[in-house]
C-alpha cells in the first residue's frame, strides 16, 4: 500500500507544470523555516535571573608600598640634614644678613645698560628668568653663578662694628673660562657705604672663578655681569 501511495504521488508530481512545481518548492521552503524558527523561539530562556555581579578585587603589594615609603623617608631626612648643615646667611653678633634678592626694586625707566653703558650688554642676576632669555642652559648656567655668590656670601662675617644696611650692585667681567675681572660697584645704584661696597666687591672676588661659560655662551670672549647684594640689619 505504501508503494502504491508513493507512486501515486510522483505520478501527480509529474503532471504539475514547471510554475506549480516552483509554487511547491516555495511553500515547502517557508514551511521549513517556520518550524526552525519556532523552535528557535521555544529553546530561548525567557525568564533569565539577572547576573550576580561579583565584586572586584584589589590586591595591594604591601612590600612594595613600605619600600616607597622606606625611600621618601629617606630622602626626606636627607633633605633635612642638607639644610641644616648648610651655611646660614652671614652675620655679625646675628645683626647683619647678607642676601641675593629677587628682583630687587629698579629705578623707574632705567636698566642696567643705562648704568654701565661702556660694558654693552649686560646679564643682570636681579631677575633669572629675563637673563637666560628663555634659555634653559643659560638658566642653570646664571642660577649656579648666583648660588655660587651666595655661598660665598655665607661662608663668614664680611663686615665689622654695626653697618647700615643697603642694597650694593656689583659688576664684573666675567671671562669664558670663568675667571673674574674689573670688579666694580655701581655706585648710582647702591647703597652710599663704603664698608657695604668694600664687602660686596670682596665677596664677589672670593667667589670666582665660576664655571666655564656653556657651549651657547662659547662664543664669547667675555659676560659683563651685574648681582645685588642686600644687607639686612636683624632684629
């Protein structure tokens, strides 16, 4: 019997035209695809519990951070101990300091070319940032000049009895190698003491030689250079 149905089937297959056969191959199709699709449907989970969201873990490396820890402290000391045995201003019977001041007051309309017009261009040490001209090389250079004055300036008591304080500018040659010479006070810009003058030109002297000029200065035979040193009376 199931022979005969067959049979029967491939004989009514036989005689459908080439558009009937299309429209069947078509229905099968879509019949196909609609049963993988609601099977599709029916194997989704529709009622999903919401994910437990785990909490995050942070592990931190103790022996690492005491190590951190270990070398600021240690620097930190060593910073300590670099101030306090460094040389204090100089003094006399703790009356008299001896500074480099930043930026000092100017005479209104006036620059240090217009006191020392004979020396031409002149690097003035009152303000760093205006020497170096946004130079860093030369910033570090004028910097260590500065310093180096200033260490001078520290190393012990310049002055005798009880001076006036003041303001003293001093200038100097400064030679590429580093040696200093014509050491000068200007005078139109200075305190009028002949004991503050004496000390800041000696100060300046006892400093050099500085260091060489570096390789953007090279060029240059020379540098006039111009420092204030202020004198301030303690309390």
């Amino acid at each position: 019997m199931e022979n005969l149905a067959v049979t029967g089937w491939l004989r009514r297959l036989t005689k459908l035209d080439g558009e009937q056969l299309f429209l069947l191959a078509f229905g099968v199709s879509v019949g196909i695809h609609l049963v993988l699709l609601l099977a599709e449907l029916l194997s989704l989970n529709w009622f999903t519990l919401p994910r437990t969201i785990k909490p995050i873990e942070v592990t931190y490396n103790v022996e690492a951070v005491q190590d951190e820890l270990r070398v600021l402290q240690e620097e930190l000391a060593r910073a300590k101990r670099e101030v306090v045995s460094s040389p204090a201003p100089a003094s006399l019977g703790e009356r008299t300091q001896i500074r480099i001041p930043d930026r000092p007051s100017l005479m209104a309309g006036q620059s240090m070319d217009d006191f020392l017009p004979e020396r031409g261009s002149v690097v003035d040490l009152t303000d760093l940032v205006d020497a170096s001209r946004g130079d860093p090389i030369l910033l570090s250079y004028f910097s260590a000049l500065r310093d180096q004055i200033q260490q001078t300036a520290n190393r012990q008591p310049w002055l005798e009895g009880e001076p006036d304080g003041g303001l003293v500018y001093v200038s100097f040659q400064l030679l590429a190698s580093g040696m200093v010479e014509d050491v000068r006070i200007v005078s139109d810009r200075s305190a009028p003491s002949g004991q503050l003058q004496e000390a800041a030109a000696r100060i300046v002297t006892a400093a050099a030689p500085f260091p060489a000029f570096p390789p953007s200065m090279a060029s240059e035979p020379s540098k006039t250079i111009v420092v204030p040193l202020e004198f301030l009376l303690g309390s």
